[in-house]
C-alpha cells in the first residue's frame, strides 16, 4: 500500500464505493495509521499543487492532520464530481456519510484509508462531526442545484461547501473561538466567490451557473449571454460590482491572520493574497470574465511564495491558543 493506488485484487467486490474512480474505493483489508497517512499524504501533495505549497508553511506536527483533513474533503468532492452520472453520485456520498458515521461511532471498523487516518486527527483536535457533514451536504446539493437565484443563496452554498474548511483548519491548530471562526468564514466564502466570478465561462460549459440571479436581473444579464459569451457594459457593471462586495468580505477575513500564531499567519496570508489576485486578474480583463478565464501569472504566484518565504522567517510574537482575539 505504499503507492497512492491501492492495488485492485485488494478492492472488496461488491464494493459499496463501487462506481467512484478506481484509486478511491475502499480496501479489503484494513491498512495500517502509517499507511493511512502515507495515502493521504500522497493524495494531498500530488492532485492540488496549491495545497502542498501552503501546508509546508505550517509546523511539521499538524501536516498529518491537515492532510487527512485535505483527503476527506478531496474525495468527497471526486464522489460527487467525477462519477458518470448525479444518480451515482448521490449513492456514493450518501455511502461516504455512513463511513463517516462509522469513523465516529465505530471506528475500528473502518477501512478507508481516509477514515482510518482521520480518526485519529478527530481524536486528536476533538473534530465535530456536523463539520465534516456539512461538506457532504454541500456536495449532495450539487447534484440538484446548478443555479444561484440571489447573492444570499450564494452565501447560504458556502455556508456548507466553503465555511466548514476553514473552521477545521482554526481547530486543527487549536483556536476555538467563535471570533475568529466568524473571520474565518469571511475568508473561505470571498474565496469561493472569487472562484465562481473567474469561472464563469467553464461553469457555463458545464450547465452550471453561480452568477446570483437577482444580480443579473438587476444589470440586465441574462443566460443567453453567458451561454454565447457576449460581453455587455451592463456585465462588466455588474461583475464590478460583485468584485467590490467580494473584495470587501476578502478583507474583513484577512484580518485573521493577525490573531493566530505566525506559522498558520503565514499560510492564511498566501490564501488571502491569492484571492486578492483572482480579483485583481478579473479587474485587469476589465470585468469581462466571459472572453475567457482570469488567470494568476506565473511570476505573481512566484512572488506571493517569495513573500510568504520571507514572512515566514520573519520573527513575531506568538499568539496563544486563546478565545482572546488580538488584533495587529
């Protein structure tokens, strides 16, 4: 089991996560916390380059907790997103959410590597389940859902698909406070928002829309516009708009870093900035996010790892793991 892989004479037939990709379905033989983690590991340091960028920035001793963290919510996502058909993936996520049951009721009885190393961070960092279930609601939604009528909608999707993450990570170092959980979800949700406006043409493609409803009914857009990719200057109106109201949210969560320890400063930062320069990049298309992605340059995500290198080795006082906010 030493190659992310697991091999397929080891797949138990009649898998219940027969359908998911290959690589995901479950073992027939229960692998090892080494070997658990191992799979997590290579699963998080080789399908999301970002990820492991930013996790090197963290203290050694919390890498295999985000890690396992990263593997649950990364096949949740496959589950729902990269089977034949929403009916399959409806099944394998209902699946999932009773291996998560298991994870916390009966664990010895997991087999998934994912659980298997997950149950040993919930144990670790006191993880609640509602979290994790949050995601699967999200993922569930995704089969049914695939347009946003109004901005609260949008906020309520991340609420569930976004917000959860970014608590996790606070528990995982060890901040339970409310405070800093509230900055937190402004963060995740201008981040996933950030995502949706630089997407629009692929959502598109994909029969899905996250455009707000009530936004487009406002500046007169409409489908068919995104569907053959006319760019109006009541678009380019509304997109600013939807930038501004972004930005500002991405900037009330970014003051988060101010009040935890420098090490996870330092990678909540490189997430903060990366918003910023999805923002920025839409921006410099002046708001025309319909002739083809914004994408983050090369040499500007060069000189955000720059930057985070050097704040990293930048020494500054510990915050400690208090529900005591302290502002910079």
């Amino acid at each position: 089991m030493s190659e992310l892989a697991l091999t397929h004479a080891g797949r138990i037939a009649g898998d219940a996560l027969a359908g998911a990709p290959p690589d995901l379905q479950t073992p027939e033989e229960r692998p090892t916390l080494e070997q658990a983690r191992h799979w997590c590991r290579q699963l998080a340091t080789t399908h999301y380059e970002n990820f492991h960028v930013a996790t090197w920035f963290l203290p050694e001793r919390v890498r295999p907790h985000f890690e396992s963290v990263y593997a649950y919510c990364r096949v949740s996502d496959d589950l729902g997103d990269e089977v034949a058909t929403p009916e399959i993936a409806t099944r394998l996520l209902a699946t999932w959410s009773e291996m998560l049951d298991e994870c916390y009721d009966t664990p010895e009885q997991s087999r998934h590597p994912v659980f298997v190393a997950l149950h040993e961070t919930i144990a670790a960092c006191d993880l609640p389940k509602g979290l994790f279930a949050d995601l699967l609601r999200a993922f569930r939604q995704d089969q049914v859902v695939t347009h946003y009528e109004s901005w609260d909608e949008l906020l309520e999707y991340s609420r569930f698909s976004a917000n959860p993450v970014g608590r996790l990570v606070l528990l995982v170092c060890g901040y339970h406070d409310e405070e800093r959980a509230r900055l937190s979800d402004a963060l995740c949700t201008a981040l996933q928002l950030a995502n949706f406006w630089q997407d629009v043409v692929e959502d598109a493609d994909r029969g899905r829309r996250y455009l707000p409803g009530d936004y487009m009914r406002s500046f007169r857009v409409d489908d068919g516009q995104l569907a053959g990719r006319v760019f109006t200057p009541e678009f380019g109106a509304m997109m600013k708009t939807l930038v501004e109201r972004t930005r500002a949210m991405l900037q009330e969560g970014g003051t988060l870093p101010a009040t935890v320890d420098h090490e996870l400063a330092v990678t909540l930062n490189l997430f903060r900035k990366g918003g910023d320069a999805i923002l920025d990049g839409i921006v410099a298309q002046d708001y025309d996010t319909l002739r083809g992605r914004p994408v983050v340059t090369r040499r500007k995500k060069l000189l955000l790892l720059v930057g985070a290198l050097l704040e990293k080795f930048r020494l500054r006082p510990i915050t400690p793991n208090t529900g005591e906010v302290r502002r910079a």
